[in-house]
C-alpha cells in the first residue's frame, strides 16, 4: 500500500479504501511509499469537481432553452458531461464506462449537439 496526497494524506489498500487518513504528511513514511500521480490518476475527474460539471451542464441546458448554443460552447458542454461522469475527455469514458454508462452519455451528447446554432 502506499500513501497518496488528496485533500489529505491517505493511505489506500489495492481496491482504493481508505485504511487511513492524515491532515499532515506522516512523519517516516520513505518517498518510496508516496504514490505520485500517475497518467491513470490524471483521467479521473474527483467526485466535488464531478458534481461542479454537472451544476455547469443544468446552468448550459437552462439557457440553451432561451438562446442557440454555438459550436464551440456545445463542444464544452461536451467535454463537461465527461466530467459528470468522471472522466477527463470522451475516449476515457468510453474506455472505462459501462454500456448503461455509454449510452446515456450518447443520448445526452446528441442533446446538446442538436441544439447547436
């Protein structure tokens, strides 16, 4: 196991449960035991910033009601229902999400592109 800084130092066994959790970093732990943040950890939006995309995506939807959507804010709403559902971009969901997952995803991607101006 090896300790990993989030909001706080925790210590987390193979499956990611938090066995323990500290406000400092342990005192005596070797930088061996620190896990650094690999290209996995990078794909994976944290659960406040996933619930931050979708509060952003409700306030996209309530004013694509009044007003076309461009292209380009389309493509962000895009990229923040990724986020929604935990994933840095599209092809990271895809990867990883499960077929329910994936197909919700399509539906409401289609939602926002159908209302491009």
């Amino acid at each position: 196991m090896k300790w990993k800084q989030e909001l706080l130092w925790v210590k987390r066994n193979e499956y990611g449960v938090a066995l323990r959790i500290e406000e400092e970093r342990p005192p005596g732990v070797p930088d061996a035991e620190i896990d650094t943040d690999s290209v996995e950890d990078e794909q994976i939006i944290k659960p406040i910033d996933s619930m931050a995309a979708f509060a952003s995506l409700n306030r996209y939807f309530a004013l694509s009601e009044n007003t076309k959507p461009t292209l380009k804010q389309a493509e962000e709403a895009v990229k923040t229902l990724c986020h929604v559902y935990g994933a840095t971009n599209e092809e990271v969901l895809l990867e990883r999400g499960d077929a329910e997952v994936i197909e919700t995803y399509k539906q409401i991607k289609n939602e926002i592109m159908i209302k491009v101006d």
